[in-house]
C-alpha cells in the first residue's frame, strides 16, 4: 500500500471542511493535483495544501492508497467521508463526520473524534482509540437511516444517541455512553435482515434501546434508569468480547411493537 503523508501548517484557520482528505480522492493524482484539492473554509474556498505539507507515494486505486495525518487537527471535518477503500491514519484528534457515509476501507483515529463520526456508514471499519461525540453511527439530522453496515470500535467513551436508527452493523465502545444509546434502533430493516449490535462495556445513565424495533444491544456496565418499554425473558450465560458472563435479556421496546433484545450483565 502506498503511503501519503499530510503534516500540518502552522495557519490559523477556524474550521476546514476536507472530504478530499480520502483515497478515493487523491488516487491516481500528482502531489501538486492533491495540494490543489479543494476545500472549504465556511464559505471559502482553499486548495489543501495551504494547511498541509503533503508528501509521500501516491496508488493508481483507492483500495492501495493510504492516507497519514500526521498531528491533531481538532477543527478539520469530514476526514474520510464516503471512503470506498483504502486507509487512513489520524495521529491526533479529528472534528465531526469522520468516516461519514463510508462504504469501505479502514480509518484509525489515534485520539478523539467529535460528533456524527461515521453517521450513515455502510462499510469498512473505524477505530477510535479515544472519545467520540455525539451522535456516533447515527443517521443524518432529519433522517431515519442510521449506520447500515461495517464495525466501530470506541477504546474510550461515546456521547449521546450512539446508533441513533442503526439498520446493521456493529458498534463496541469500551468505555461509557451517554444516554439514548440504540434509539430508534433497527426500524426500517426487515426479518432477514442482519441485525444491528451495539456492545457498551461501561456505565450508561439510561434511555439505551428508546423506541428500538429490533436488534441487539449488550451492556456489561450499568444502566441508571432503564426503559419501562422493555419485559424481562430470563437469563443467559454468553461470551462478549472475551468477557463470559450472565445477562438479564430483556425484550422491546413495547412502546414501539418492538422486537428487540438488550442484554444487560447481572
């Protein structure tokens, strides 16, 4: 795989929006083609390599292009958005949309990402190995599609309304949530569907599984406030992660005619 390398410029600027920081959009080109790529402050338009040293090799495909960011870049949006393929590695923190609507691929982010990272996502794998914002695999604002596919891993904790309308895939976080966790989760999806999982290691204060029509969601923390929608159905010995432990299922949301299962360690 090649690799490109984006350092970051000393230039002040007060939020970038950066799609083109993906392999989809900088295969094929020259170093001078990708430094010329747009993108957007507000309503401004600047070539990428104004705020970014650029260098490295550069693949004929998607699939065999890697991208490093090599540093924070806490206001730059939307690096890795509708991705198809390929890599890339964020050494710092990243701003909302990381991963948005990505189709394939891989994404590593080496400290914290704000919120709607990975919103839509249809494929691929994201690691984060710090926080992430609100809104984690959700759907856009005013929609009722969620993450329909691939895998998420948050190493520390996750905002409010993670999996927000969640159709597929999986989403583990090893540390807390914030409250809503998996609302809404599974509408739209059918029997023969693979259903959507959310894995929460830690601590969540309540609301998780609100309005969720079907799917899966496994809390081996605590939960403060439960939802009254769901019934319990016994218990089961399972294995999450490697941790192998009782859980209370419980069924629903009722509230919702829901069929779903949330599994709480006892």
């Amino acid at each position: 795989m090649e690799r490109l390398t984006l350092t970051p410029k000393d230039v002040e600027y007060l939020v970038l929006e950066a799609p083109v920081i993906a392999p989809d959009a900088v295969c094929g080109k020259t170093l001078e083609e990708i430094a010329e790529l747009p993108v957007l402050e507000g309503n401004t338009k600047w070539p990428l390599g104004r705020f970014f040293t650029i260098t490295g090799k550069v693949a004929d495909a998607a699939e065999d292009q890697g991208i490093i960011i090599d540093g924070d870049v806490p206001r730059v949006k939307y690096i890795g958005s509708k991705m198809t393929a390929g890599a890339v590695l964020c050494k710092g923190d990243v701003d909302m949309y990381c991963g948005a609507w990505m189709k394939g691929g891989r994404i590593r982010v080496k400290g914290n990402a704000d919120a709607f990272a990975a919103i839509q996502m249809e494929g691929g794998d994201i690691l984060f190995e710090g926080n992430v914002g609100d809104y984690c695999g959700a759907s856009y604002r005013g929609d009722w599609r969620g993450m329909k596919g691939g895998n998420i891993v948050v190493n520390g904790n996750a905002g409010v309304t993670l999996g927000e309308y969640m159709m597929g895939g999986k989403i583990t976080v090893k540390g807390n949530v914030g409250i809503n966790a998996g609302i809404h989760m599974g509408k739209g999806i059918g029997a023969k569907d693979p259903l959507p999982t959310i894995i929460i290691h830690g601590d969540s204060p309540g609301r998780v599984g609100a309005f969720m029509m079907r799917g899966n969601i496994y809390v081996l923390g605590k939960i403060e406030a439960m939802m009254p929608g769901f019934s319990p159905d016994g218990t089961e010995e399972i294995e999450i992660d490697g941790v192998k432990a009782t859980f209370q299922i419980l069924n629903g949301d009722h509230g919702e005619k829901g069929r779903g299962k949330l599994f709480v360690k006892t």
